[in-house]
C-alpha cells in the first residue's frame, strides 16, 4: 500500500502544473456549489422571515386609477375608498371575510411631551391591524373595538419615539397625555415594529382620525383577513366577486384592475414559493455543471496519464502485474485528486458562506409601508456540503474509472513497442 501512495506522489510531483489546474477545476465547482447555495438560502430564508412576521390569510386593497370608460365616465378616474367599502366587505363575504378594517394616515404631525417634541405620521387603524402587520407591542396594549366606537383620543407609539418624549424625565409612558398637533392624546401602548426602523408612525383609532381631520367618511385603505381559501384558485374566485361589490360602488368596470389594487399576501406567498422552488432548482442545476467541468477535467487528465505510461503499464504486465492493480493505481489517483482538492473547496465554500452572514445576514429594505429582509443567514447546512463532496468523490471514481479499464486493455507487445 506504501508503494502505492509513493507512485501517485510521484505522478503527482512529475506534473504538478497539470495536476493543480485539474484540481483547481475541481476545488472551484464544489466551491462554487455551496457558495450558490448559500446564497439561495440567504434569499429563501429572508423571505420565509418576511411571511412569518404578517398574516398570509389578508388582503389589502388600494384604491387607484381607472384604465377603460365605464357607464358614460371617461378613464383615468381617481377612486377614493369610503366607509361603505368596509361595511361592504364585513357584511356581503361573511363566508370569507373573518375580520374587517381599514387605514386612514394624517402626514406632518408634532407631538410633544413636556417641552420634548418628534414630528410623525398618524396612522388610524382598526384593531385588527395588530393581527395583518408585524407590530409588536412593547408596553401597554394596541388599539381596541372600545377605543373606535367611542373615538377614544388614545395613542400607540413607536418604543423610539417614547424614548425621545419621556426619556429624559424618565416618566413611564403609559397613561401619559401628549399634545398632538393641540389635541390631547392618552398614551395606552408603545410597539416595535418587524425591522426595529426609524419611529415614523403612531397609532390612534380609525374612527378619531377620520372625526379630528375631517376626512369624511375616505380611507386610505382597506384591511381584512380570510378564511376558507386555501388555493389559488379560491383566492383568484373571491377577488372577482369582491371586485364587482366595489366596481357597483364606484361605477367603474369589474375587471378593470387598475381602478382597485388588491394585494393578496396569499397568493403572493404562493407565487413566492413557486419561484424559491425554481430558484433552488437552478442554483442545484448550475452547481453540478459546475462540478461536472471539474470531473471531466479529472478523467481526462487521467487519460493523458494512461498515454503517457502506456510503456511502463505495458513492462508491468509482462512482468506479471495485474490488471487490477493497473486499475486499482488509476482509480486510487483519480479519487486522491478529487478528493483533497474538494475538501479543500468545500472548506472555501464554507468559509464564503460564513463571511457572508457576518456581512450581508441581516441585509433589509425599506419598502416605505414596512421594512422588509432581503438576506437573511446565507449558509449551507454542513450536512449538505459533505453529501456534495462525497459525490464529488464517487464521481472521480467514475472519472477515473473508464481511462483504468483502458489501461488495463493494454496488450503487453504494443505497449512495449509504445515511446
């Protein structure tokens, strides 16, 4: 066995060039596999983060703009959302519909506190608005049923914004009243959002906005959550029948999808998922090509070592060398090769992957209406990279098997006759 290793040393060190390029080749497929890899699952897990902040079963609508005439009125139309859209969605998709609410947001406001002062947006909201969105209470409570029906002046802040109001005079925030824009508003809760960002919103009930800013009975948009849907076809069904309610609202046409946008996190999470699946397959699909240039590069290197020691396999047979240790040889070199030169790409690869959440694990967006993760923990489980390389190992068996058996066919008289 000694012998054995001191013949594919020597191989080895007589074409060292040749040998490194090959395993060069064979170093980066794997390397690049698992960083490939990695990085599919920094996107993939980010966006299985995202999801899990916010509730799949919800639909946001949005009003917009009309792109066709419709019943004597020319396109173009802005469509303002009202209160009977929401009275409209809880009480004709009862079904469907589990929970109804809306938004309504007052810009450029100036709370202050004691001679402590944050410029925000208000946000009006239903209490259901807790269970759509990633807003995580810190203290206190969220806004309640009892606070919209009696148009309660009470307020929800960001824990950031509470910190720049009370925090010098290290006063408890709940129960508090701040002066917003002159009006007194009951401080009942702070929260956190999903991406911690800047504190650029507070919460007050719906229905105190739209009364203290005279908003009539407009909203910005609508929120609710459903139940029974449980496919995209469902969903697809649904947002037909729910467009003619409000398409007999506003007198535009049913399937004009510019005047309403409905944003269904459902089927979105579906589209997503159908799309992550392409996206690993990919990754998977440009790996292994990858791999596969290095595994030829190693059964052809092996096959110029045949060539070339055609002579020396021809002396060894009529000295009374088997065949199968002729093979054994080729074979034993092919996997030496690949399998130091994949371990040490596996290693690189894990190191890349590794460099990559320190750098880049926790890469978020700021969409405007929420802050969203982009890369999220891009590592491969270890798992994963042995089971690559180990292939790796069984297919450089198989590179180096086919140029074996070909030495192996070697007739004694015509190898000795080989220079």
């Amino acid at each position: 066995m000694i012998d054995l290793w001191q013949e594919i040393y020597g191989t080895i060190k007589r074409n060292k060039l040749r040998t490194f390029l090959t395993g060069f080749a064979v170093a980066w497929g794997i390397f690049m596999l698992i960083v490939l890899l990695g990085a599919g699952n920094g996107l993939i897990h980010a966006f299985e983060q995202n999801t899990m902040q916010s509730a799949l079963n919800s639909i946001r609508v949005y009003p917009g703009v009309t792109t066709e005439p419709y019943d004597g009125l020319q396109e173009g139309r802005y469509i303002e959302l009202d209160n009977r859209d929401v009275e409209d969605t809880r009480e004709q998709f009862t079904e469907h519909v589990s929970s109804t609410g809306a938004t309504l947001q007052q810009s450029g406001v100036n709370i202050s506190y004691k001679g402590e002062y944050v410029s925000l947006s208000l946000l009006g909201v239903y209490p259901n608005y807790r269970e759509v969105e990633a807003v995580k209470t810190f203290s206190g409570r969220f806004i309640n049923q009892l606070d919209l029906n009696g148009r309660r002046k009470v307020i929800v802040l960001h824990r950031k914004s509470a910190d720049v109001l009370f925090g010098k005079t290290h006063t408890d925030p709940l129960g508090k009243f701040v002066n917003v824009g002159g009006v007194a508003y009951q401080v009942v809760g702070t929260y956190n959002d999903q991406g911690n960002q800047e504190p650029s919103t507070a919460y007050i009930p719906f229905s105190t906005l739209q009364t203290i800013y005279n908003k009539g009975n407009k909203l910005n948009s609508i929120i609710f959550t459903t139940r029974g849907l449980t496919s995209e076809e469902s969903n697809e069904a649904f947002e037909q029948d729910y467009r003619r309610v409000i398409a007999a609202n506003h007198r535009f046409a049913p399937e004009d999808e510019g005047a309403i946008w409905l944003w269904n996190r459902f089927t979105s999470y579906l589209q997503a998922q159908n799309a992550m699946g392409i996206l690993r397959i990919a990754i998977w699909v440009i790996g292994i090509f990858t791999l596969l240039s290095g595994i030829v590069g190693v059964s052809n290197i092996m096959l110029i070592t045949v060539r070339e020691r055609t002579h020396e396999f021809g002396i060894r047979k009529a000295l009374g060398a088997k065949p199968r240790s002729i093979l054994w040889l080729i074979i034993v070199e092919s996997v030496t090769i690949t399998t130091v030169f994949g371990y040490v790409g596996m290693v690189a690869g894990i190191g890349a992957t590794e460099w990559m959440n320190v750098a880049f694990g926790s890469q978020t967006v700021d969409a405007g209406l929420f802050e969203a993760q982009m890369f999220s923990d891009p590592t491969v489980d270890i798992g994963i990279a042995v089971q690559a390389t180990l292939t790796l190992i069984v297919a450089g068996t198989l590179a180096g098997l086919f140029p074996a058996r070909k030495a192996t066919k070697i007739r004694p008289i015509e190898a000795l006759r080989a220079e």
